[in-house]
C-alpha cells in the first residue's frame, strides 16, 4: 500500500507557465514547464528545479529564468512576484495550496530587469521622500531613548513589520505609470515615524511630502493593499490616520497665514 502511494508521489508533476522576458526593452512572453512534484515544495522549489534542468514542458532546453531571493522567510521580499493573480512572496507559497497550473508573472507596477526580477527603486524613493528615519547623533551616546507608550509601542510594532516588498504597491490601481502615487506602504511608514518621539521631529515634512505631487490624495481607497499585505499591516488604517494629520495640517498652515 504504501509503495503504490509512493509511486504514485513520484510520478506526480507540477505544471508551471511563467511570463518572461528577456530585457527590460524587450516584449514578454510566456513558456511552460513541469517539474517533479515533493511534498512541501514552494514555488521557490519549482523555480530551483527549472534551473537544474532548463527544459520547457515540450523537453526543449531554454534559458534559465531568472528571479530573486534571500531569507526564504517571508521577511526580505525579495521573492515577490505574482503567483495565480496575487502578489505574494514565492517562498511561502506552498504548491499543495496552489491551483494548477501556477502561474508566474512579475510584478508590472515595477520595470522589469529579467523574468521575474524587477526593481523597486520607487519604493526606496518613496521612503526618501517621506524621511523614513529616526534622526539621531551617532557620534556620542545619547543615553536611554524616550518612552513611549504600551499602546503606541503596540501599533509602531505592527507597522514596524513592512519589509518593502511591493505587495501592496502591485495590488493598489492607483499605483501606475500615469502617475507617481507612493503608495501605501509609505504612507504608512510615514505614520510609524510620526508616531516616535524623536521621529516626530520631521513630522511636519512628512505631511508636506504627502500633500504633495503623488501624496496621499493619489490614494482612490481600493483597499487592495490591506488584502495582500502578508504581515497583516492595517494599511487603510493607516491612510485614514495620515489622512486626518495632513488634513490638520493643512488648515492649520492655511489659518496661520
């Protein structure tokens, strides 16, 4: 019994069709593949077994794609692409849990460099833009930090936890080439920073990045970020708590003048 139940493991396949594309000039297209199935295989399993043996479904050698990782953790989002239309990280997700045939494509928000890897420069300029820091004096100890609250300690922990994968920015409509939407992510991490003590200090250029061009009015509240966010980040929450600050801070600039 259990020999024919191995048997059986062994012969069974999982079926892949993965969008390429060889430059980021060059046009896309699509090629299938299939590879041994293993119990509790990921899709990063399936990529490593294309590279192995670069074979398409019809047994044609081509090239070996080409994508990103690191941790395999589900904390440096490296390996974030679209997998059956949802934006997730490759090394989570599990083939049992998959429809087939798993489709893989990259994440179009970003250019494409190869296959699967894109960059996601916007995302880092997005943090820039928004001072996603805590500014401090390294050149001497400056002691214990200021407290902060249970509470406060509680949501920063929460938002704390974006590792700058792009899920969000992939899902959200109004992230595109038609305009320069941050993007939820950094309207969110701008709320983190505003929250530290000594982060605050930069609170009021926070709230004019997001008042200006790409800031938090591009936001058309899909609420497709909160869906994707694979740690769970209240995204929405976020905007609407920024939404309430820049607003605020709007009329309070407008009265001073």
């Amino acid at each position: 019994m259990s020999t024919a139940a191995e048997t059986m493991e062994t012969t069974r396949t999982v079926h892949l069709i993965i969008e390429r594309q060889d430059s980021p000039e060059s046009e896309p297209y699509t090629q299938e593949f299939v590879v041994p199935y293993r119990p509790g295989m990921n899709v990063i399993a399936c990529l490593m077994e294309i590279q192995r043996n670069p074979r398409n479904k019809q047994g044609d050698p081509v090239a070996p794609v080409t994508w990103e990782m690191n941790c395999l953790e589900e904390i440096c989002g490296a390996c974030t692409m679209v997998i059956n239309n949802r934006p997730r990280q490759a090394c989570s997700a599990l083939v049992d849990k998959l429809e087939q045939p798993i489709r893989i494509r990259p994440m179009r928000t970003f250019p494409v460099v190869r296959d699967l890897v894109v960059d996601r420069s916007r995302m880092f300029d997005a943090l820039k833009k928004i001072k996603a820091w805590v500014p401090i004096d390294g050149t001497y100890d400056l002691g214990a930090g200021p407290r902060m609250s249970e509470r406060d300690q509680q949501i920063a922990y929460e938002l704390s936890r974006c590792f700058t994968c792009g899920a969000c920015v992939e899902a959200c409509p109004n992230v595109n080439d038609k305009n320069s939407f941050i993007g939820p992510f950094a309207i969110s991490q701008a709320r983190l920073f505003n929250m530290h003590p000594t982060g605050a200090m930069h609170k009021e250029d926070r709230l004019e990045a997001l008042m200006g061009e790409g800031g938090i009015h591009e936001c058309g509240n899909a609420q497709n970020c909160v869906q994707v966010c694979p740690k769970g980040i209240p995204l929405t929450t976020s905007i609407a708590a920024m939404n309430r600050q820049v607003t605020y801070h709007a009329l309070g600039a407008w009265l001073r003048k």
